[in-house]
C-alpha cells in the first residue's frame, strides 16, 4: 500500500525551473497540525508569503535558503521520491524556516550535519509528524538516513531523535530513499 499523506494535503510532482508561491505546488499545509503548532496564529501568513525555488538536478532533495528562508527544490526528487518522504521533508524545510524567520542560523560549518543544533530540531519535529502518521522506528530510521552521513552518524542523530537503532551491518546498503 502506498504511503499515506495526511488528508487534504497534496503535492505537485512537477514544476518548471524558477521561483513560485509555495501553495501553487503544496496545498493543504495550512491544515496540517504539524505546520500549526510550527506557525501558529500566523501559519496562513507565512505560507502565502512562502516560496519555492525549483532546480533541475539529478542530484540533490530540499533546502531552505539562509539569505531569504525560500525553499530549494529538486525536480527530481520532487517528480521521483515516495510522497511520504517528499511531504516530511517539506515538514523538515518548514521547521528550518521557523528557525530563519527566527534569527537563528540554519548551517554550523564547523559542526557535522548530525550535530548542527538547526538539523537535530528539524529532524526531531519530522519524526514526531512521521510517528503521527503511523511510522515505525525502522521506517523513521530510513527517512533519517542521508547519503551524506555516516552510518555511526545515522545512529547518533536516530538516537538524538528518539528513533531505535538497529545494527551497523544493516546499514551497508546505499541510502533508502528519495530514489
């Protein structure tokens, strides 16, 4: 069965190369208790003021801009992942846009992705939303999983998150998701 996403939330999975409102590709956010509780009062100002930049690489998911808090987006990732990894990651860039609309720095140069403060509030904030869903750990420790870190790093922020850990050898194989 595929992955659900909540109800009345729908994503776009295609989108020409350039800058646009968020709503015109994601709706139903505005809705979902997860952007609430990140927004609150002021969850359908921020986004309508939203954007999202769409990019054409084979490579690369989401991000959120540190000059102006937009969305950064992979055509492919956008048109290829599962709609469950696509809809938490949007989550995930939604709490990094709190974080920007707040002041606070998005990127720790001299800290690993797994220890920058803004990454393990983003990723504890998804995974509460994926368990609200009804994901399990080994689920949850996928979507964790990031070709860009180490397997001992996938445990260190799986634990940081709440998430059970599993055994290293599990974790030979190439990055779960997003393909």
């Amino acid at each position: 069965m595929p992955p659900r996403l909540p109800a009345g939330v729908s994503i776009a999975r295609t989108a020409p190369i350039r800058r646009y409102p968020f709503a015109r590709f994601f709706r139903g956010f505005g809705r979902v208790a997860a952007v609430r509780e990140l927004f609150g009062s002021e969850t359908a100002a921020v986004l309508r003021a939203q954007r999202v930049e769409f990019f054409s690489s084979p490579f690369g998911y989401m991000g959120t801009s540190d000059q102006d808090g937009h969305l950064l987006i992979s055509t492919h990732h956008l048109a290829h992942s599962d709609p469950r990894t696509l809809y938490l990651d949007l989550v995930h860039e939604l709490a990094h846009v709190k974080q920007f609309r707040e002041g606070r720095p998005l990127f720790y140069p001299k800290r690993s992705y797994v220890d920058a403060p803004s990454e393990i509030e983003a990723y504890r904030f998804t995974v509460r939303e994926g368990r609200r869903l009804g994901m399990t750990d080994a689920e949850l420790r996928e979507y964790l999983r990031v070709e860009w870190i180490s397997t001992s790093e996938l445990n260190r922020l799986a634990r940081r998150c709440g998430v059970a850990v599993r055994g290293p050898r599990a974790d030979a194989r190439g990055s779960r998701r997003r393909r």
